[in-house]
C-alpha cells in the first residue's frame, strides 16, 4: 500500500476532525449540530458503498457499466439542481436533461477524441467530474432563474406589455442567469493552479505521479467542467424559459 | 350585440382565483377615445380587469372582446402592442432615454424618439440621459412615452400616479389628458376619486367583484362622493 493512503486507522482518527466541527457550531449557537453528524455519518457510509460498487464495476462491467454508473450519477445531480430551483415549472426535468446534455456532450467529445481512456477506472471518476460541473451550472442557472422571476416581475411584465414574445421579455434576466452561473467556473479556470489545487491533481500527486503529468489531466478537467457547465447552464435556461411562460406569454413561474 | 360599438367589452366575465371569486359576471363596454375610469374600493377587482384587457390574466368565464372579437381570436403580442400598459410605479428597462423607448419598438429612429418624449412632456430631455437619473415623474412619463412607442390605440393605466408625489402626478395627469384629446382610449384605474373625476369621461364602478355603476363620470354618484 503507498504510504499517501490513510490507513482504516487514519480514517478513523480524521473522526477528530468531525468532533471539533461539531464542538464549533454547538459553541457558536448555529443549529448545525445534527446536520454535522448526519452529514458525516452519510458521507462515510456513502463512500464505503460506493467504494464496494467501484470495485465490482472495474472488475466485471466495463464500459456499460461504467455509462450506466454515470447515468445514475446524472438522474441524482438532476434531482440536486431540480431542489434548489423549486417553484419553476417542470424543474426536475428540466434540471435532469440539462445535466444530462452537459454530460453527454462533454464526455462524449473526451471519449470520441480518445482524451480518455474507456476503462470503468477512469470513465466512472471523470464522468462523476463532468456530472458535478453540469449539476453546478444548470443548478445556479435554474436558481438564479427563479429568484429573476421573482424580483424582476414587474420589469417582464412591462416587456410583455409592449408585445415582447415571453423569451424576449426574459431574455435579460436569462443573461443575468447564466453570467451569474458561469463565472464561478470561469474564476476557478483562471486561478487553478495559484490559489486553488483540485482533486484531480491533488489525488494524482498523493499517488506519487510527476507534478508535469498530473497538471496535464488538470488542464483536461478545467476545461471539461467549465464546457460541461456551460452546456448544461445553457440547456437549462433555454428549457427553463420554455416552462415559464404559457401559450398566452404569460410569466407563471 | 355587446362590443359592436366599443373598443373594449366584457361579457359576463368571471375571474376565479384559488377558489375565491375575483370578478363575478362583469359585463361593460370601454368608448373610443374616451378616458374610463375603472373605480372602486380596494380589492373589488379593477386591477385584475385591467389586467384581463391585455390578456395578463383570462378570464376563468366570460368574454372579453377588442372591436367585438373575443381577444384569443388575435395573436396575443398583437393584442399587447394595440393595447398597452402603464403600471403602478415606474419600471425603466433601457440604461438609456432612447434604449428605453425602443424596448418595444428596436427600429424607433432618433427623430420618432423625440417627438414621442414631446407628447409626453419631455421635450427637453436628451435622448442619451441615463434613466437611473430621471425623476420619479419623468420616469412615470417616460413610461408612457415607450408604451406609445408602439403604436397602441387603447392604453391602461394602472393607478400611474400612485407611486408619485402631487406635482409629478399632475404632470402624469396632463399627459393622459392630451392623449385622449388626440383621439386615444384610456382606462385608468384610480384609488384617487378626485384624480378619476379630473381625467374620466367615464367611469365603471365595482365594488366586491361585481359592476356597481357604470356611465358618464360627471353623472357618478359614487366619483361625486369625492369632495
């Protein structure tokens, strides 16, 4: 085993760590306590499973199985970016297919441009990469969307009243949207490396690779998340305005 | 037949929302070139049927006709540029005088840009001020200006000077009145009875969802209440 990877032992004394950010927010009166439990206790036993799953799918499945995996990754992102924009129309939909297409699109290009390699071992983690980038764009999109459709209801009701279609009259709140949903991917593009050392590079170092070799798969992830935030915030509001308005051009969200 | 000679008719129209009756069988007709004053103590439903007019709600009954057609026989974009809107408060949607006016209208040229600030009172305005610095009033005008940018034949008011101190208000109220002189439908909602007795020629009265009144505003009763 490399020396980088904790021992069960590790793990278990990293429990510390939960202790005193429980300590902290009971200190502090936040009302977080059982949140900081809960939140713990689930990533443990979700990571052991997954860890169990992983290992069956590398060994037996293959490339189906891999997809399949990064399938249900996007049923559940979906789901995540559908709940934070409650109160539009058909969210969750919506929010699925965004994930969905941002996805498709981004791992699709990588696998077809033999970027990377088909194998479970490295489909399965990118692919979860990808699928958080899409949730991110198309959840910050839809909310962002939601929150517009709330405080700017009078200006798209004043567009509507000169005759503007529901599209147009929201188009700039659109704009404001995805501006709003693209450049915390855009910003972490542009300081990767100085301020910030991601997953990916961090996990290739700890695992003993050439700092020149891992920051080339960082190049391919920054690039990754930020194109499959851009499709999936995009689809996201294209769908979403869809929902917004009925046939009479009338805001309902 | 209701409508035939009206711009605007509502024909037994029933507006029901979350199970509470908004409207209840409002059957009234709005003249050509005449200001209608829609008047009423608060929540009788005036706002939800001027809103009904330019198709922002519909009606859960009922019919509400432009020139004796019920109105999802038009395209309903057309029926938003015949018939438009001035609501409560200002709401500015260009950075800019001219970006303003041209919201509706993108081909507006600079000449038609100032001739319509010229009907509204503006005149003196460059077409380049910034709108985050206008005045409440001028917003309000400025309002109007971009609604006539599109060329509608009826215009809803929607308590427009509510938001507006008295001499902006006055301001707001000469515009409408020269409008309407040049041949223009107006409907005003108004809390103020004064104000809807100044500009109406006439004036619908609801009370609790239903037509208490309706006819010429000299002749109301219920604007002669207003001393």
């Amino acid at each position: 085993m490399s020396p980088s990877v904790p021992s069960w032992y590790g793990v278990a004394a990293s429990v510390l760590l939960v202790g005193i950010a429980f300590f902290l927010v009971l200190r502090e009166r936040l009302g977080l306590g059982r949140e900081v439990l809960v939140a713990s206790a689930r990533a443990a036993v979700q990571l052991v499973a997954v860890g169990g799953l992983l290992l069956i799918l590398f060994r037996h499945t293959g490339l189906p199985g891999a997809l399949a995996w990064v399938t249900a990754m996007v049923l559940l992102a979906g789901r995540v970016a559908g709940g934070r924009a409650r109160g539009l129309p058909h969210v969750m939909r919506v929010a699925t297919l965004a994930v969905a297409t941002g996805t498709a699109a981004t791992l699709g290009l990588l696998l077809a441009a033999q970027v990377i390699d088909t194998s479970g071992r490295v489909v399965v983690p990118v692919g979860g990469m990808v699928v958080t980038g899409a949730m991110q764009g198309a959840s910050m999109t839809l909310q962002r969307m939601r929150d517009e459709a709330i405080t700017g209801r009078r200006a798209v009701e004043a567009r509507l009243a000169l005759g503007l279609a529901g599209s147009v009259a929201f188009a700039p709140h659109l704009r404001t949207s995805l501006r709003a949903a693209l450049i915390p991917a855009i910003d972490g593009t542009k300081v990767v490396g100085l301020i910030s050392l991601p997953g990916a590079t961090v996990g290739l170092l700890l695992a003993g690779v050439n700092p020149l070799t891992a920051i080339r798969y960082q190049v391919v992830v920054m690039y990754m998340l930020l194109g499959a935030a851009a499709v999936a915030g995009v689809v996201a509001g294209r769908l979403a305005l869809r929902t917004m308005f009925d046939d009479a051009h009338r805001l309902v969200a | 037949m209701i409508g035939m000679q009206s711009v605007l008719s509502l024909d037994d129209v029933h507006v029901v929302r979350d199970g509470v009756s908004v409207l209840g069988g409002v059957t009234a007709q709005i003249a050509p070139g005449r200001c209608t004053a829609l008047a009423g103590p608060s929540g009788a439903g005036k706002s939800t049927l001027l809103r009904l007019l330019d198709r922002l709600e519909e009606p859960t009954a009922g019919t509400v006709l432009l020139h004796g057609r019920p109105l999802p026989s038009y395209d309903v974009l057309e029926v938003r540029r015949r018939v438009g809107l001035v609501q409560q408060a200002p709401v500015l949607l260009g950075a800019t005088v001219v970006e303003d006016l041209r919201t509706g209208r993108p081909t507006l040229s600079e000449d038609e840009a100032v001739e319509l600030l010229g009907r509204v009172g503006l005149a003196d305005q460059a077409l380049s001020r910034l709108t985050a610095s206008l005045s409440g009033g001028e917003a309000q005008r400025l309002c109007l200006a971009r609604a006539l940018a599109v060329g509608p034949e009826v215009l809803l008011l929607d308590e427009p000077t509510s938001a507006l101190d008295a001499v902006a208000a006055m301001s707001v109220e000469r515009v409408v009145r020269a409008l309407v002189a040049d041949g223009l439908t107006a409907v005003l909602v108004s809390h103020d009875l004064r104000q809807a007795r100044r500009l109406a020629d006439d004036v619908l009265v609801l009370r609790a969802g239903g037509l208490e009144e309706a006819g010429p505003a000299a002749e109301s009763r219920y604007l002669a209440g207003a001393s």
